[in-house]
C-alpha cells in the first residue's frame, strides 16, 4: 500500500495558530468604525488594488437592443489605462424619461458565459442549460422589477478571457481563465479578487454619472463568483447601499484550505492571517445585507450550513454593535448551488426602492 506524506495536515495546524490575527473586534460603534477603517485599509494592500490606475472610462454604448420590457445596452468602459470592461445595461421600458431609479450591479460567477447567463442572453445549449440549473438569469429578474441592472464581465470571463491559453475563444464561452490572471497578477503584486473589485468601483463611478441612476440608491447582488465580487465590493465601496451574497459565504479554513481545488480567484496573499469571510462580511455594517445559502450546496463544506452560520455569528456581532441586527438576514433555503431570489429581490426593493 503506498503512503503519502501529505503536508495539508501541517497546514491546517498553521492555519489555526495564525489566523484572522485582525478579526472583528469593537464593543462600541466607534470601536467597530475603527476597525473597518484599518481593515479596509490592510485590504486594499492585500489585493494589490493600492497599485491600480485610474483613468477616463472613455463609455461606449455599441448597441441597444429592445426586448420584451427593457431595452438591453452592451456598453464598454476603460477601467484602467487599456483595460476594457464589457457589460450589459438592462433598462425597464416603464422608466420615463428624466427619471432616476435604484440600480443594481449584478456579476456573475462560473459557468455562465460571463455576464451572457445573467442577462439572459441563452445563446447555446450550455447557457440555456446553467441558466435553468442556477436560475442564473437573475439580472433579467431584477430589471422587471423596475431596477437598472449593470452585468459586467469580470476579468477572465466572457469577452474577458486570456485567449493565449484558450485557443478558439468563441468556442470557449463556458470557460474562464481566473488561474492564468492570478498566475499573471500575484508576481506583479495584484490579484485577481483586486482586479475585479476595482473594476467594480469603476463601474459604480460611471453608474453615477447615467442619467437613468439614482447615484444614492445602488446595490449589488451575485451568484457563487458574483457573490465574491458583491461580498468585497460591498465590504470596501460604502457608495454600495444594499447587498445579496448568494451562494459565496463560509469559512476559509474548510472550504478555501481543505477544499483547495476551488478556483484560484478566491486565493489573495496573506488574507488568511487577517480575516475570515465574516470579518470581511462585518465591513459592510450596518448596510442592509441578505446572505443566500443553499442548505445542499456542497461549496458549504464538509461541515455544512455549521461553516456558514459561523460567519454569519460574526457579521451578527457588528450589526448588533451598530443596534441594526434587522439589516442583516440569512436565508437558507432548500437546494444545491443556486441563486434563490424569493426573498433576496424583494429585500432589495425594501431598501432601495422604498
């Protein structure tokens, strides 16, 4: 019988001795307002994101579509000097002229054909099929029910991929190329989770300036990798007034270090001996924040809903610390890796819309 000399039992043990050394801590508001300010500073630090470069987003609307409700929009913005950002405008036909709505950002995550599942955009047998099986077409519900939805696509996906890896890029819609981006990005000091957090930011600058936004009522909401955009775009933005975290929220050590075959988007240098995913949670207090858990998912871990409600306890400290527990739910529904969307919409018309 042949033995293997593993050496993630000797990093578990690391794990725990050094871990998450500026997690939550405060028992006053000014306490609590303290650490998010240094946190939020260590996390820009962290993600490279201090070494970006802001530039003019150059916006081009390319093309307007009218469907069924909404017009679609496919806009372009510069979001540093080279870098362009592809997305999806979705706008309610009912919105009169001169009126600005709630908005909301809504980044995918994997398999989706980058912001194509979100949009609704079944152009293949592969995006009919992720859109039936994660109810992936999330931003189509949220423009009928009269927001001004933004689907980016995030680096590595969609028509953000690295081709130089891929060959035909048409034909690999479905894939992304997170690991060459962090392969490319963690020697250079930058990472994949500052990339896209930054390109959100960006994308929150030009939201501000459409005529069809109310700049004082954004929010964002996100399936699996979209759920990691929205957790840190949400966590380091305060412009970010309400957010959905669907099917992204657990601890590190069980589904990040035991799990390690997730995908290199989520690694970041050091983060582990900061934070745990509740401490980054805990930034966004007290914004309204719906945490989306299917009670199946096996992105849960090992330990289940237990490595959930973990992080949950420690956002519940901050939000009770700012007397404002009613701002943060946790719905568990009954399922597998999926966006729910029975509470979540209608939690995010109460606070942006009402």
């Amino acid at each position: 019988m042949q033995n293997y000399y593993e050496t993630m039992p000797y990093l578990i043990d690391r794990y725990k001795k050094i871990s998450a050394t500026l997690r939550f801590q405060g028992s006053s508001v000014a306490d609590c307002q303290n650490w998010q300010q240094a946190l939020r500073t260590e996390l820009l630090h962290l993600t490279g994101m201090e070494t970006m470069t802001a530039c003019p987003l150059r916006p081009q609307i390319i093309e307007t579509v009218a469907l069924e409700g909404y017009a679609r929009q496919k806009v372009i913005l510069e979001t540093e000097p080279g870098v362009l950002m592809p997305l999806y405008v979705l706008i309610p036909a009912s919105l009169k002229p001169g009126t600005r709505q709630a908005a909301v950002i809504a980044p995918h995550g994997h398999v989706s054909g980058g912001k194509l599942a979100v949009a609704g955009i079944a152009a293949s047998d592969e995006l009919r099929q992720t859109i039936a099986q994660h109810n992936y077409d999330y931003g189509v519900a949220l423009v009928r029910q009269g927001f001004v939805v933004f689907c980016p696509d995030a680096r590595g996906f969609g028509e953000r991929r690295e081709t130089c890896s891929q060959g035909d890029a048409p034909a690999q819609v479905m894939r992304s190329s997170c690991e060459q981006l962090n392969h490319m990005a963690l020697p250079l000091g930058q990472s994949v989770t500052g990339m896209w957090t930054w390109d959100l930011m960006r994308l929150v600058d030009y939201m501000q300036s459409r005529p069809e936004v109310n700049p004082d009522r954004i929010g964002c909401a996100g399936l699996s990798g979209g759920g990691l955009q929205t957790l840190w775009l949400a966590a380091l933005d305060d412009r970010i007034k309400c957010a959905v975290i669907s099917g992204y929220f657990y601890g590190y050590l069980q589904s990040l270090l035991v799990m390690s075959g997730n995908c290199s988007c989520n690694y970041v240098p050091h983060l582990w001996e900061k934070v745990d995913m509740g401490d980054i949670g805990a930034l966004i207090a007290p914004r309204p924040v719906m945490i989306e858990t299917g009670d199946q998912d096996p992105l849960n871990s090992p330990l289940k809903l237990e490595n959930v409600y973990s992080q949950v306890r420690v956002m519940k400290k901050a939000y009770d610390v700012f007397s404002a527990a009613d701002n943060l739910v946790h719905d568990v529904f009954p399922g597998e890796h999926r966006w729910h969307g029975e509470l979540s919409v209608p939690f995010l018309k109460k606070w942006l819309m009402s």
